[in-house]
C-alpha cells in the first residue's frame, strides 16, 4: 500500500506534462485585386416613345375660340379643376 502512495503522485504529475505544440496551419493563398479609376463602358442610345399610363381627350361640347388655359401639358389635375376658358361671344350671339 506505501508502493501505491508514492507512485500516485509521480503518476499525477506526469499527467501535468505540458502537450506538444501543435503545427501552424497551413498558410491559404490569397487573390488580390487592384482597383482603378477607368473611363465608364460604350455609352447606348434609345430611341422610342414615352407614353402616359393614363390618357384622356379632353373638348369642348361647343365650338369658340380659346379664351384662357390653365396648367401645361403632361401636368396632374384635379376633379373640378378648370382646364381652360372659351371666349362668350358664341354663345351670346345664339340669343
């Protein structure tokens, strides 16, 4: 029984042993780029023909010259806006 205490500790101690140091990974090859101010690519030219997605006629249910027209063309109006003005005289003369 003495044998076996004083092998315990000899035993414990060798189990304190530092590990051997493991190797270094292997170093991975990296891919550079070197980044440079260059003129842009080829410039493309379109032709073709824009369209509104929402279009409506808009006329007169008289004939008569054009008095007053408010707003420009392609511009958003609101319901009950006045679009434009004809002159009265036609109607005045029909009386």
């Amino acid at each position: 029984m003495t044998a076996l205490v004083a092998i315990a500790p000899a035993l414990s101690l060798a189990a304190c042993q530092r590990d051997t140091e493991t190797a270094a990974p292997a170093a991975r090859p990296v891919r550079t780029v070197t980044v440079e101010k260059r003129e842009g690519g080829q410039a493309l030219t379109f032709t073709g023909r824009i369209e509104a997605e929402d279009e409506v006629s808009v006329a007169f249910r008289i004939s008569g010259r054009l008095l007053e027209k408010s707003g420009k063309l392609g511009e958003r109006v609101q319901a009950g806006q006045i679009m434009a003005r004809l002159e009265p005289q036609n109607e005045l003369n029909t009386y």
